[in-house]
C-alpha cells in the first residue's frame, strides 16, 4: 500500500470537511424536520380542535343526554363519552369531584356552602391529542388518528383487548357491553364531515363548548385559543391534546 | 459440505418462516389497511356514514319561523331548539311522523330548574332561582315563558 504524503492528506481533509460544511449550509439537514415542531393543523387543512370554556359551563349535562342520543352510547351510569365533573374545593383544601350519572340526574345540594373555598363544572371527553397513548397501544390498528387530527375507532376491526382504555390517560374511553369493542368520543366525526358542529355542541345552552378547525386562522377555536389563556390537562404526560379549556384550575384532574 | 450444513438447516427454517408469514399476512390483512396509514383506509367511510340525530339550530327556522324568531330576541338566544325539546333530524325528515318532545307542565320545574336552580358551582353571572322558595307550587311557563322567558 501507497504512502500517503503528509500535504496530500491535509488536503484531502480540508476539503472533505469543506464539501460537508457546503452541503449543510444549502439544505438544512433534512433529518431535523423531525424534531420542528410546527403544529400539523399548518400544512393539513382542516385540523379539528375543540374548546371548553368552564367560566361557562352550569352543569346542565344537556351535552351528556346529547352526546348518547346521537352516538347510541348505553344508558347505564358508568358509559359516557362525555360527562361533567363538579369540583368542589373547600377552604381547608379538601377536594371533592362527583358527577352522578355523569351529570344527568343532576348534582346533589353542596352541604355547607359557607366553607366552599370555589366550585365549578368540568366538561370532559377526547383530549384529541397530537400523540395519542390509546392509538400508540393498538395491537391491530383499530383505533388511529385521521388525517383531520381526530382520534377515532374501526368497530369491525377491533378485538376488545381493552388495551386502549387503560392508556388513555384522561378516562374517555369505555368497552361498550352490547358491540364488545372500545368506545370512545369521535367529536361526532360523522357530523363534522357533514358540516355540522358535534351534538353536544349543537345542545349547549351557554356556549361552553366549541368545535372549529384550527388550521383556519379565522375560526372559533383559533380565535378561542388566541383571546383566552388556555390550558390542557396532564399537560405533563406530553400527549399534546387539542382540547384546551378556559380556566382550568390546578386541581382538575 | 459437512460444516455449512447447519447453517443451511437454519437458513431454509429462517425462509420457511418468512414464507408463512408473507402468506398469512396477504390473507389476513383487510384490502384498505395502510392506504392512509396504519389503519382500515374503509374505517374512515364506517365513521363518516353513521346517521345523524340532532338536525341542527338552522332547519328549525324554515318551518318556525315565529317562534325562531321570538327566541333569537331573547335571554335564550344561544340556547338551540334541539337543547329543550331533544334530537329532531327525524322530525327534519317527515315532520308529521315524528313529533318534537315538549316537557309536560308538571314536569317543568325539574326541567327549567335542571339549568337555573342556584348552586355555588355556576358561573356567578348566570341567572339562577333557589326553586325552593320561588313560587314552589307554580309551573315556571305560568310566568315565563321558555321562548323568551324575561317578564
């Protein structure tokens, strides 16, 4: 083998080095698009979100009855894809969150009201989240999220292994007992791809909740997002949701 | 020959496995699967084809137009027809065949209380009764009336 002169491999160093410094200065190094974090709802149109502001709920669960007339959820006490939890916090920090029947019989007289430090309604369903634990945890593909951001369940093609429903780090999904699959809210996709708003949307009397497209600048839940400040939940499990809330308290859970 | 003999044992074991798998795989797999992505490209189709049951605040004015109208100009402007008298895209579709529910008089303190009965945890804004000690005995529709319920 041929000595390589000491200039020659100095050069062919520099050079080396050169062409790699010229290459990444002309295409930014394609392997960090993975890590932009540009929200999607920028290059995919459109984006579904949601809102709910709780500065408005009264707990009226008009969107519960709502939400399982128009997605055949069963009618027992424990199958919801959306319920409102009241929270009451007391001036001694004792924490208390009821929702009988997921709100539809109403909530029971707070004892005591002198001593409730604060007390409101907590609307809940699908996170929608970015990175979804229940669609990471599929075995089979049933449950995935479509190209409008919405988290959704295939019912032919789940096996009932329930895996999904212990992932979900928010609740929102149960088994349904009569088609023995996972069931979850679908912010009534049906709805949306119809140009409708969800049915629990449809029925609230107050204007708590909303759905809109992110990727329109001009729409209620962008406009939603921008004018409140506005928080998700389990921010710290990093599944990034697409619903947000408006005042949101520390203690929601 | 004799020392790759064992190799080959396992390399035909290895395409073996392969093969039955491919195979299995070409049979189970539904036709739709990874179209989109990891998931029934169909599933997408089974979602969107699912019926409707709430019409929708817009087909209600059509048909009702004075009622419609009284309530767009009062405090229940942003509550939506279907929130009081339940889902109607059945009644969109034959309005004589399916009638819109109405709560019944003696079921209308429950019904009207449901949202205005007053409780520290509504908003402080919200106009609420303690239905206790307002008119206990009266039906609220005596006084208020639900399509523009201000006196």
């Amino acid at each position: 083998m041929r000595e390589l002169p000491r200039r020659d491999f100095l050069k062919l160093t520099a050079s080396a080095l050169l062409t790699a410094a010229a290459a990444a200065l002309a295409a930014p190094a394609a392997w960090a698009e993975k890590f932009y974090r540009e929200p999607p709802w920028r290059r995919k149109k459109p984006y579904w979100g949601f809102g709910v502001d709780i500065e408005k709920c009264i707990g009226c669960a008009r969107c519960v009855d709502a939400c399982k007339t128009e997605n055949d959820v069963p009618r027992e006490p424990f199958y919801f894809r959306t319920w409102v939890e009241r929270y009451i916090i007391r001036k001694d920090n004792e924490i208390k969150i009821d929702a009988p029947n997921g709100g539809l019989d109403g909530y029971p007289p707070v004892a005591d009201p002198e001593t409730v430090a604060k007390s409101f309604f907590v609307p809940k369903l699908c996170n929608l989240c970015e990175s979804s634990p229940c669609v990471q945890v599929c075995p089979v593909g049933a449950t995935f999220k479509t190209e409008d951001g919405v988290v959704l369940i295939d019912k032919k093609y789940c096996i009932g292994c329930r895996y999904c429903i212990q992932a979900c780090p928010y609740g929102t999904r149960y088994f349904h007992p009569v088609l023995q699959v996972a069931d979850k809210c679908s912010v009534c996709y049906h709805r949306l791809k119809r140009g409708m708003v969800t049915a629990c949307v449809e029925v609230c009397p107050t204007g708590a909740r909303m759905v809109g497209d992110l990727s329109d600048p001009e729409s209620n839940v962008t406009k939603f997002r921008e004018n409140n400040k506005v928080q998700t939940l389990k921010a710290n499990m990093g599944t990034e949701p697409k619903l947000v809330y408006k005042g949101l308290d520390k203690e929601v859970r | 020959m004799k020392d790759i003999e064992h190799l080959l044992r396992v390399a035909v074991i290895f395409l073996a496995s392969i093969t039955v798998f491919l195979v299995v795989r070409a049979v189970v797999k539904p036709e739709s699967y990874g179209k989109i992505g990891r998931y029934r490209a169909e599933a997408l189709d089974d979602s969107k084809a699912l019926p409707v049951r709430y019409a929708g605040q817009k087909e209600c004015g059509p048909c009702h137009k004075a009622q419609v109208k009284e309530k767009a100009g009062s405090s229940h402007s942003g509550v939506s027809c279907e929130s009081c008298h339940g889902a109607l895209a059945a009644h969109v579709a034959a309005p004589k065949g399916a009638k819109p529910a109405k709560p019944a008089e003696a079921e209308m303190r429950r019904f009207c209380l449901r949202c205005h009965e007053a409780s520290v945890s509504k908003p402080a804004k919200f106009p609420v009764q303690d239905g206790t000690k307002h008119n206990p005995d009266m039906a609220c529709g005596m006084c208020h009336k639900p399509h523009a319920p201000k006196i």
